[in-house]
C-alpha cells in the first residue's frame, strides 16, 4: 500500500493513500509501521536487507544517474542510523524506461522480485495511476506491495517520483521545489518503502509559520513544512525506523515506556490520540510519539488504545502527553487507527502519576506532568493516561461572548469542550462552507471608526474566524477567513464604525475536535477599511468584467450574502443587500419605524484583489469617478441628494485636494494612484424600498469599471429573527 505526497500552498504536502496494492492487509498508523498482521506484528523487511530497483529514465531536468545517486543518498540515511539494522542496496536496474505506457507491467506486480523506484520524468505516470491533473500536486508515492501476513514479511515495495517539480518549467500547474528540498521528498517516500507510517511530533512548530524550529518537526510528518529541515531525520524518525529493525543497542541500551489511553471512566479504551514522551531537558528535540491503538486490528483486545514509547535516553527523564490527531490528516495523510481523525473527549494533558484521574480535581489537565526516569533495557508499563471529561469554556455560547476590552486584546482558551449551537451560523469561507464546530465567541464595540485585525496564530488545531454586527439573534456577516497564508490559522481584517458591536466566532474546522485557541484583536483608530485585509472577500466587485473589476469596488456593512458560492469565478459578495428598519445589524441609525434604514457603504479603488472573481484585473490611475445613480439631475428626494453627495465625498477623501468636482463627477489632476484605498463609511439612508447606487470609474487610457449596488429598506414588521446563510 502507498502513499501518495502532494505539493500545495507554502510547500505543503498532504499525503494521500492509493488503493494499488498487491495483497490485502490490516494497516496500522503513527511513526511506527504502516502494515501490520492481525496479530499487531508490523511487517518488515527479512532481516533487513531492502533491495531497490532504479528505473532507467530521467527524472524532470536530472540525468538517470543523477536521479539514481540521489535515490541512493537518501536510502542511505534510513540505513546510516546508528541503532537500526538495514542492508540497503541497488539490486539494478529495471529492463526499461518505465512510462505510461509500459508501467502497470512493474507497479503492482508481485512475484517479479523487483522493487521498482519508478522516474515520471514528466507527470504523465502519476496521472495515469493517481487521476489527470495528479501531477501537479503530487510529488511521489511508495509504500510496501508484497509480503505475507505470517511470517509478517515484506518482499517486494514501490516508489514513484514525480521530475515534473524539478523540470526547470515553473507554471501554475508546474510548480518547481529545489532538488534538495525533493530529496526530502524522497527521504519520506522511502520511510513509507520500509513500512514506515507518519508522526505528528511537534504539531505546533509545523505549522507556527517559523522555519526557525522547523527542525523538531520529525521527516515522516504527514505534511512536508520544510523541505532543507525534512532532509534530516529527526529523533523520532530514527526510533521509529529503530524500532521495526533494532540493533541490539537499542534493545539493550534504550528505556520504554508503555501504558493506555483510557476514557474519563479510567476502564474505556481510547483509540486515535497522540501520545508523545518528551525529554525533560531537550522537550523539543526529543520527542518520541505514537498513536494509542495503532497496533490495533480488532483481533487482540489488550490492543486497544495501548501505546509504546521506546528509545528513551537512559538517564533521562521524560513527560508523557496526550493531544488530538489533527483533524485535517485524513486519508492518506491519517496518523492512528481511523481514516478520519476523532477529537479528544477532553482536553490535551499530561500524565499526572499518583493523580491521575477523569477529572479536576485532582487531575490538573494544565500541570506539567510527571517525569519518569528511563533505565536502559527497561519498560516502564501501565502509565496509563486517564482523559478527563470535557470542560464547556465560559464563551461557548454566543449570548456568553468574551468581551474584547482594552484594545489590543488577547487570549488563550482550551475549545476542546465546547459545543456547536443549533444557532450557530453558518460560515461562509473555506472549502466546505458550515457551521463547523467547538464555536466560542467575543464581542466588540468600536471606540471609534478604524479597522480591525483578528488573528488565531498560534492556535494548536485548524481554526475558522468569522465577524458580524447584530445581536446573537439576527447576526450578519461582515469578514470569513478558514486559512492564511497557505497556513491553517485565520485571520481577517475589517472597517467598524463608532459605538457599532462585532461578534467575533472562532471555530474547530470539520469535525470535532478542539485545542488550545490563542486570539489577538488590534485596533487602528481613524482607518478606513481595505479590499486587502487578511480576510479579502468583504468587498463587493459590482457587475463589472472580471478584468476591470478590481479599479473600483464597495465595501458594505455588513457584507451581502456571497453570490452563487458553488460557481468558484463569481464566489464573491453579491450586488444587493435587504435589511429591515431597525435591524441593528445593517441599519445603523439606532432607530426603530422611522422609515428607513441607514446602510454603511464605503468606496475602495485600486484593489490588489487576489479572488478569482477578479482574476486577470491590474491595479490602475483613475482619472474620473462618475456618480450615474442617485441622479444629481432628477434626484428623488433628499435622500438621494445626500447619498449622491456622500458619495463624491468619498471618492474625493481618498486624494484630497488634486479631486475636482463637477456635477456628479470626481476628476482627479494627477489621476488617482493610491493602491488598495478605501473611504470611510458613508451614511446611505434608503427610505422604505429599494435605491440603487451606480458609479463608473474610468482610468487614463478610457478603461471603465461599472459597479452597482441595490440596497432594499423593509419595514420593521417584516423584522424576523434570522441570520444570513
């Protein structure tokens, strides 16, 4: 069985499972053994000895045996640990160059008495077994093909390395990585090749965004972070690997420990959290993990929800820790006995010893844990970690919102326990839109007009962050963020207005799950908001071409409705937003049945927008801004005047004195160059009914963007308790 490992965003690799394999085993997971019998035996290579066999074409831009040198220069740190017996050799080439065609005569085939390493020199084999366009995301797969279940013994493994990273062509569909950050590709892949399966040591450092510490992360993490630190294994590699083919030094020389998660009932088996044993003195770099029941198949009891830790200094003294699987390794990138990760019942914690129980008191899921000294050639068993029930935060509920007082403002909160309200909105962001789960909530009055940034940097697990005006009862949108920065933290940044109340929701994306959530709230006073916050989506295009529509935009409080989010090129705010008079979420007069509602629009130019929507549109001078609508000609009634006005204001604030204007048109002598500007909000009174706001932004060389905005007032009798969906 293989693992398949794609390239993404800030070279990130998740690793995908391909159902090519050549006989049917029982699988287990964590840093220990990809396959295991149905005893809980890991299957290994006979004695040792691992035999490759190199294909005979170029991979990407490198010659045969430059692909076949750095093959074997990566095997050779698998077999260059100290403490595991491996013999690995080139037992020679294949008979051919494989390609697509010719390469389900190799891939899959047992009893030949090859292990092919298989060079897709341009993709086309990777998207021949793994699906069209494959290629572009995965950089190699391998695993073992053949064995036996008794004796638990593999004969025959597969690898297959995707040159299309290392082609010299950089597109869009062809990113390159350096060859050396490859060859950590390779190092992984041949971790798999050997019955490896992956770690999650040092889930914080992976994705902290610090290459600083990007070496505690252990090679066979399920995501490659960072190609020049993957390229040498970590401690806990060479215990895994040790483990599966130990020298009589690590049998003798090494201390163990063992013991089993158990539910807060302290009897229950836990299956699928992560245990790790860290070296008091060195927590970070010695770091020994595995996954509680991964040895588990259902046919040996005493199985489930164990764990073992060997490799341990003899000297030392280690903590022993548990905290969920992250949630996002799923499939081939899955860590412990389930396909998709289950979250932990209660909180991360430590194993407290004497105190050891389901709850607090006495188990302080915050104490530091109890060292346990390790003794060469010794286990220590039954340190059996007791989860304790789940915690509610004080801010589960919305109604409970954490006020966010002073400014800046932080915090850090365990979300493990908290729960998902059948209120709860729905959040309108990330790959699969939904209410999400384990949701706590803040709340926010503006002191002033000015802008906010929400980040959740730091955060142990995959956060979703979301902003609304309103009241718990009839909340609407105003900013959504699922990931930064190619990350798995959020951030978004918004415009607010004086003495206006935000509801900030920070949620667990997918399934269940939790951790330790760290929040910071800035405030810049006097600021108008921006198209290129954290969160870009809040503005609204308009109607305009995809290729015009970033000169101009507007931005509303709060922001519409996304419009035709399943078609991806328009996934963007819509055109029109309806609110009641006296909504406190879009009608910011503050009052009740007098007629009409206040919108809050604000006008952006020059918006460096990244959104599909917009895709193929370069930031421009605007020479001319017209107002089309309200009519400064035949306006209906004062409000239009107003609004009309409001509007050139706007336009004019963002160049001061070089805007001239005439009627309802804004010249701009030197044109308009500021990037990414947007107004203030303007005050848009809508008298009961519907009014359209239209303006033409127009650049020196005659481009025109024409944008239109319908705002509808209801009366408040139509007012009902809803949120926007």
């Amino acid at each position: 069985m293989r693992r398949a490992d794609r390239h993404g965003g800030e070279r990130a690799a998740a690793l995908a499972v391909v159902a090519l394999v050549a006989f049917v085993v029982p699988r287990a997971h964590a840093a220990g053994p990809l396959i295991v019998n149905g005893s809980g035996q890991p299957l290994v290579w006979s004695g040792g000895v691992v035999d490759w066999n190199p294909d005979r074409g170029t991979l990407g831009a490198l010659s045969n045996s430059d692909a076949i040198a750095l093959v074997a220069d990566n095997f050779a740190k698998w077999q260059a640990v100290p403490t595991a017996s491996l013999s690995i050799g080139n037992g020679g080439q294949l008979p051919v160059d494989v390609t697509a065609a010719n390469v389900n005569s190799f891939i899959g085939v047992c009893g030949d008495g090859l292990s092919p390493i298989v060079f897709d020199t341009d993709g086309s084999i990777t998207d021949l077994l793994l699906g069209n366009g494959s290629s572009n995301s995965i950089l190699g797969f391998a695993g073992p093909e053949c064995g036996t279940l008794s004796p638990p013994v593999i004969t025959e493994a597969s690898a297959v390395l995707n040159g299309k990273f290392i082609d010299g062509v950089q597109t869009g569909n062809n990113p390159e990585i350096s060859v050396e950050e490859f060859g950590a590709v390779f190092l992984h892949e041949f971790g798999h090749y050997l019955d490896l399966d992956h770690s999650q040591i040092n889930l914080l450092e992976a994705f902290d965004g610090n290459p600083a510490n990007d070496d505690a992360v252990a090679t066979m993490f399920p995501i490659l972070i960072n190609g020049m630190e993957a390229a040498t294994l970590a401690r806990d590699d060479e215990v895994s690997i040790s483990t599966l083919y130990p020298t009589a030094a690590f049998s003798s020389g090494f201390g163990r420990i063992t013991g089993q998660i158990l539910m807060s009932d302290g009897t229950t088996p836990f299956q699928g959290a992560y245990v790790i044993a860290r070296n008091v003195a060195n927590p970070r770099l010695d770091a020994i993990g595995y996954a509680s029941g991964a040895l588990d198949t259902g046919s040996v009891p005493a199985l489930q929800g164990s764990f073992q830790l060997p490799g341990l200094v003899a000297g030392a003294s280690y903590t022993v820790e548990v905290e969920a699987i992250y949630p996002g390794f799923t499939g081939g990138s899955r860590i412990g006995p389930f396909s998709t990760p289950v979250g932990l019942p209660g909180p991360p914690e430590f194993w407290n010893g004497a105190n050891e129980a389901g709850g607090n008191p006495p188990d302080d899921p915050n104490a530091p844990g109890t060292p346990i000294a390790a003794v060469a050639g010794q286990t220590v068993p039954n340190v059996n970690i007791i989860l304790n029930a789940p915690i509610r935060p004080p801010n589960d509920d919305c109604g409970d919102a954490t006020v966010v007082d002073p400014l800046p403002f932080s915090d850090q909160i365990a979300t493990d326990g908290a729960t998902t309200e059948a209120t709860d909105p729905v959040q309108a962001c990330g790959a699969t839109q939904g209410t999400n789960a384990n949701s706590v909530w803040y709340m926010l009055t503006a002191p002033s007009t000015g802008t906010v940034t929400v980040s959740t940097a730091g955060s142990t697990y995959d956060t979703v962050l979301s902003a609304y005006t309103g009241s718990c009862a009839a909340l609407a949108p105003v900013a959504c963020n699922d990931d930064v920065n190619g990350g798995l933290q959020s951030a978004i940044g918004f415009a607010v207005s004086t003495g206006t109340t935000y509801f900030i929701e920070a949620t667990q994306f997918g399934s269940g799950g939790g951790g330790t959530l760290s929040l910071a709230v800035s405030f810049a006073a006097g600021t108008a908001g921006s198209c290129e916050l954290p969160s870009p989506g809040a503005c609204t295009p308009g109607s305009g071409k995809p290729s015009t529509d970033c000169i101009s935009e507007f931005l509303v409080e709060p922001t519409p409705p996304v419009q035709r989010a399943n078609v991806p090129r328009r996934n963007v705010p819509g055109t029109k937003l309806v609110c009641h008079d006296g909504d406190p979420s879009c009608d910011f007069d503050g009052l009740s049945g007098d007629g009409g509602c206040t919108f809050h629009v604000a006008l952006c130019i020059n918006n460096a927008d990244p959104r599909v929507a917009v895709a193929g549109c370069t930031p421009s001078s605007i020479a001319s801004f017209l107002v089309q609508r309200p009519s400064s000609k035949r306006p209906k009634d004062a409000a239009d005047t107003a609004n009309g006005t409001a509007l050139k204001n706007a336009m004019s604030s963002l160049v001061g004195s070089g805007a001239t204007v005439s009627g309802a048109l804004v010249s701009f002598a030197p044109p308009a160059s500021s990037t990414g500007a947007c107004s203030d909000f303007q005050d848009i009174r809508v008298p009961l009914g519907t009014r359209v706001l239209r303006v033409r932004a127009t650049t020196p060389t005659g481009v025109a963007d024409t944008d239109h905005l319908t705002l509808r007032c209801t009366p408040p009798a139509a007012f009902a308790r809803r949120r926007h969906r």
